[in-house]
C-alpha cells in the first residue's frame, strides 16, 4: 500500500475513503470535507449527509493520514467508524426507508 502524498492527495484520497465506506450502507450516502481554509495543511474535517440530515464532524490529522492510510489495520477501524456512522445516520433519518427514485 501507500503512505505520505501532500495535503491534497491525502484529502482527495480521504474523501474517496469516506464515499467508499459510507455508500456500502446507503449508495444515497455522501461523504464531505470541511474546506476551511484554517485547516489547510494541518487536519481535515469530514462528516457524512443524507438528504438534510449529517453525522457531527470528524476531525482527522492530516500527518497521522498521511502516515497511515498504506496500514491495513488503521484503514480497517477508519472503515468500521465510516460504516457505523452511516448507519446511525440511517436508522435517525425519517426518510432512511423511501426509495431513491
């Protein structure tokens, strides 16, 4: 796998993360990144939508991205977290069970 890459392949590749996880529980779910300018270099901030409903903000470092995005084991429980918290979203949003059209 791969580690390091500059703050904006960490996010893109943050970002794909996020959609890739969330969207195994709901393909109407959707990854965002907090483009604060505060941010830039430093950390990021993501959370996921569905619909007008979101999950609170996950802060993440970018070093300690950066540095392990290539471990299984991190990608691992960062894919779990993705997935529970895709669900909550689900299970709290009243419009989890209407069908996209």
């Amino acid at each position: 796998m791969f580690s390091g890459g500059s703050y904006e392949d960490v996010e893109r590749w943050l970002k794909m993360f996020f959609n890739s996880h969330a969207k195994r529980e709901d393909p109407r779910v959707e990854a965002a990144l907090d483009g604060d300018e505060e941010r830039q270099g430093r950390s990021y901030g993501a959370w996921l939508r569905f619909g007008p409903h979101s999950t609170a903000l996950m802060e993440f470092d970018y070093q300690e991205v950066a540095q392990h995005r290539g471990e299984l084991a991190w990608c691992v429980a960062l894919a779990t977290r993705i997935r529970q918290q895709a669900r909550q979203l689900l299970a709290g949003s009243t419009v989890a069970d209407v069908r996209a059209r």
